[in-house]
C-alpha cells in the first residue's frame, strides 16, 4: 500500500487551480486557430482575433483567461493500492489556497438562497473514481456560471432515434445562443440515469478535443452534431459566423431498459482543465 502524503495532494490542487485558470490547454488553442482560418464572417473574424489575444496576453501576464474563475470541478481517480487521510479535505485546501494566492476571483456562495460567499471558492465539486494502481490522479477543470446556466438534461424515452439526440443537442445550443460565450465546447452525457448522465456531460468537457469518441458510431455522432451546430449561423459570440462550436465531445453510459437520459453541459471558449498524475 502506498501512502501519498495530503500536502502533496494540497500543493498539487492548488497548482492545478492557478494553471487552468491561467493557461488555455494546447487542444483548446488548436481549435481556436482552425476556427480563425475556418471563418468567413469579418466581424467573426476579428472577435476570434480578439479571443486568441486574450488567452495569449493571459498566459504571458499570468492572469485568468476569464474573470469567471469558475466553480473548481476536480476530478479524481484514486488507485486502489494507494491511500490518503482526509482526501476531501485536502482537495478543498488546495482550491482554498490556490484561488486566494492565484488571485482568483471566489465565486461560491454557502447556500443556493441565502446566497453568502464563502470567500474562498470552496466547497469544490469533487468526483471520486476508485481504479486499479497506486497513483492518484487529479483533473481540475474551473466551470464558469455564464456557460453552465445554459446546460440541459431530457429524459427521452428509449424509442429516441439517434436523429432526436442530434435535434435535442442542436436545440440545446441554439437555445443558449450567445450565452455560453461562443465559440463552445459541447459536452454530451447519453446514458447513465438523471444524475449519471450530467456528469457523463461534464467528463467529456475533459476531454482532448482533438480526440473524438474511440467507437465509431459515437464519433460520427459527434461530427453530426457538430456540422448541424455550425449551421445555425450564431457564430462567434453570438454576432453570426460560421464557427458557433469548436468541438462535440459525447460520454456514454450504461442506462436502464425503460430510459434514456441525455444531457448537454455547454463549455465556453475557455474550456479550462489542467491534469496532473501523483
């Protein structure tokens, strides 16, 4: 049994929370490249500009990319020959220290009415896997309220054809329109039950954009989705363009004979996520 030490999981959280917020990862920039080269509106155009100047300038002054330093979503897979006191906990700290020493701004209230701040960011969502190993890995991917307000969740019946999840998912978009701060990332839970199916939706936020769904049926799915989505003309910020999405990234999960639950987390332009393995 290997024993990992808390204050490396407390440093590495807090680590963790600063670069996110800082630092745009690599497939996100890609994206957003191609995008400038795949739009023909001018107005578009120049907004793209601007959003590349604004996660460049970010990284070289070691600001957030967003003022919206988001929620702190971590995501952990916890080796089953490994052990941790008080992993919650330590989770927690790290975000605690790495949003107030990273200048972050706290936007976590204590109660969803009473509505008072904690003023430290914490308490985090924390996911918690168990897996085969001794290692602990932890994603943390900061979630902004502008982009998250605009998420759904339908529970279909089983007889939903694969051409109503694709209408639901391109509803969902254009329903949110310039809300989420397009150009997004849509994050697609099929499966699961009512819970299971939004953070399915909230893991393939996670993942590399660059790498599409490893079963064909589901990566074609998601280039359906994709297509349709860059169709509705909303584009860059919502100001019109042919780039509404930079990415449909779809979970899937095993669900129960009588359902079928699909949800749509939306990710702005700054899908933050940073990852590191201890």
């Amino acid at each position: 049994m290997r024993e990992i030490n808390r204050e490396l999981v407390v440093q590495t959280v807090k680590e963790l929370c600063i670069e996110a917020n800082r630092v745009l990862p690599q497939d996100m920039k890609d994206c957003l490249a191609r995008a400038c080269q795949a739009e023909e509106s001018p107005l578009g155009q120049e907004v793209l500009g601007d959003i590349v100047r604004n996660y460049e300038t970010a990284e070289q002054l070691h600001i957030p990319v967003c003022q919206d330093t988001g929620m702190a979503v971590i995501f952990a897979e916890l080796g089953e020959d490994a052990h941790i006191c008080g992993l919650e906990d330590a989770i927690n700290e790290g975000v605690r220290q790495g949003y107030l020493e990273g200048l972050l701004r706290c936007s976590v209230v204590d109660d969803p009415l009473r509505r008072v701040n904690t003023n430290d960011n914490t308490p985090a969502m924390f996911h918690l896997r168990v897996v085969p190993g001794d290692q602990l890995s932890l994603i943390v991917a900061p979630k902004g309220a502008g982009s998250e307000n605009m998420s759904s969740l339908r529970m279909m019946t089983p007889a939903a054809t694969a051409d109503q999840i694709v209408d639901y998912v391109v509803q969902a978009v254009e329903t949110a329109g310039s809300n989420p701060c397009p150009p997004v990332v849509v994050g697609v839970g099929i499966g699961g039950n009512f819970e299971g199916c939004a953070l399915l939706a909230k893991r393939a936020l996670c993942r590399d954009t660059s790498c599409g769904n490893p079963d064909p049926f589901y990566r074609e799915l998601e280039q359906r989705m994709l297509e349709r989505i860059n169709q509705t003309g909303i584009g860059p910020q919502g100001f019109g363009g042919r780039v509404t999405a930079l990415a449909v990234n779809i979970e899937v999960g095993a669900t129960h004979i009588a359902s079928l639950p699909v949800a749509v987390n939306m990710g702005c332009h700054v899908t933050r996520h940073a990852h590191r393995t201890i």
